[in-house]
C-alpha cells in the first residue's frame, strides 16, 4: 500500500528501540519514529543513533523530526535521509511552505514528506502549503493546535481547522489528510468514533499512539454494513443495465436517483473497505 493510502499511522518513541519491532509488526500501515514531543532534550543525541541503526538494519519507517526553526531540526534530517529502511519525514508546526519546499529539494526520490499541522498560523497557510509541492500529505496536529488556539480538544472547537484541511488538500491534489490522535489509549470506542468522524469530515487516516488503538481506528474508517450494502446494490443495478459496455448516465434504484456521480461514490465505498482491511 502507498502511504497515499495509507489510513493508520503508529506513533512510537524514538527513545525506545526495544519498542520499534512491536510497532512494526502490531499492523499500522505506517509506523513513526518519533525524535520530538516523545524524546526529551537530553535523549536526542541517543534516539537518533537508535532510528539512524533501526533504518539501516532490519527496519523501515517514518521520522517525525524537530520544527524546521528548532535547533534539533538538522541534526535529525542529517542523521536519518539517506537511511535505507527511511520511508518518510513528517515535520511537526508545519507552517512555512518555502521551508517545506527546501526540505523536500534534500530528500531522494521516493521518500514522503508529511506536514503536521499543528498551530493557527499553520491552519490558515493550509492551503499554500498543500498547493506548492511540497508535502504529499497534511496531517492534524490537534493537542498543539487546541493548545496554541487556547480552545478544548472538542469536535466543535476544531471543526473548522479539520475542515480547512481536507479543503487545503483537496485544492492541493493530495490525499485526504491524517487526523491527530485519541489520547485515550484503553478506549477502543472512543478510538473507532473519532475515526468514524474524521473520516465523515473527509479525512483519509489517523495518527494513533498505542497499537491497540489500530483495531478500533480501520474500524472507524470501514464503510458500516449498510455503506456497503447501499454501495452494492447500486453498483449491481449498473452492470445490469450495460449493454455492450456502455452504462446508462442516470438510472432508479428504489426510487432513486443513480447518477455518475453517485456510481463514483459507490466504488469509493468499495475501494475504501479494501484500504481499511488491508487488502489491495
């Protein structure tokens, strides 16, 4: 799968190596190396020799690196890009789309770069920073940007910063965007629920910080059993109806209308269960 694609995304301390194989194998489409928020200042140094040794040995994955204006920022980038097992950067307090551009310019072909937005300032340069190249993704950085707009970590509080996102994305050709996490680590409904929200918001992913929170986030992002069953019939109603492979333009099912547009929203439906449980 492309991390395009890609719906959960595991979070695990770059201080703790021991930790890297259970997060590679608890089944996130993508793991996270995290050498910020979850490494304190004085374990910088011995993180990155243990993601530089993660990336280079059996290993692959993402690094969340330090602010592009933090001092720790190139001290990160220096030890992990060129790393054979490094499939991507995400860059937290993404604001400064010029900077982004720079990062990328210093990254080989293939590698991704997400931008984490994470303050008010970052949410109102969405756009600009989906539209000029740079990222392959935005994601939501929603404890730090509840925290920076002085607002409670609540649906409605950041319902707007989630919906200039999938917005900036879609302005930007990208992916749907990568909702921020669930603090609750024991509570596997708050996880599916967020998701499922997320996911009607127009978001593609979530960033999930304990591998029991994978289960209940594909879960959220799943079509519900009457998604699906909506999405077949439909989808069953059109091949009936072409002849010679030409599909009428707008037919009824159940009194309804069928469009192409409602066609294109029932193969995404299908193509989303696909996503969500792996297959490709």
């Amino acid at each position: 799968m492309s991390f395009r694609e890609a719906v959960t995304w595991l979070f695990v301390p770059g201080s703790r190596p021991d930790r890297f194989e259970r997060a590679a194998s608890a089944g996130a489409h993508e793991v996270i190396l995290d050498l910020e928020d979850a490494v304190a200042p004085g374990s910088k140094d011995s993180a990155r020799a243990g993601v530089a040794a993660w990336l280079d040995g059996p290993g692959t994955g993402w690094v969340r690196v330090n602010g592009l204006h933090t001092d720790a920022h190139e001290a990160d980038v220096a030890v992990v890009v060129g790393r054979p097992g490094l499939r991507g950067l995400v860059v937290p307090k993404a604001e400064d789309a010029s900077a982004l551009a720079d990062l990328r310019h210093r990254l080989p072909d293939g590698v991704g770069l997400v931008g984490l937005v994470e303050s008010a300032l970052g949410v109102y340069r969405a756009r600009e920073l989906a539209t000029n190249g740079a990222v392959d993704r935005l994601a939501l950085g929603s404890v730090d940007l509840a925290l920076d707009l002085g607002a409670e970590e609540t649906d409605e509080a950041l319902l707007m910063a989630r919906s200039t996102l999938v917005l900036a994305s879609r302005l930007g050709r990208l992916p749907a965007p990568i909702d921020g996490v669930t603090l609750a680590t024991d509570d596997d409904e708050a996880a599916r629920a967020a998701a499922e929200r997320a996911r009607g918001l127009g978001f593609g992913g979530k960033l999930c910080i304990h591998p029991r929170q994978l289960g209940p986030v594909a879960a959220g992002f799943r079509p519900t059993t009457a998604q699906l069953a909506w999405a077949t019939v439909i989808l069953e109603a059109a091949d009936a109806r072409t002849v010679g492979g030409v599909t009428p333009d707008v037919f009824t099912v159940d009194g309804a209308m069928v469009d192409l547009p409602v066609l294109a929203r029932a193969r995404a439906v299908l193509a989303r269960t696909d996503l969500t449980t792996g297959r490709s």
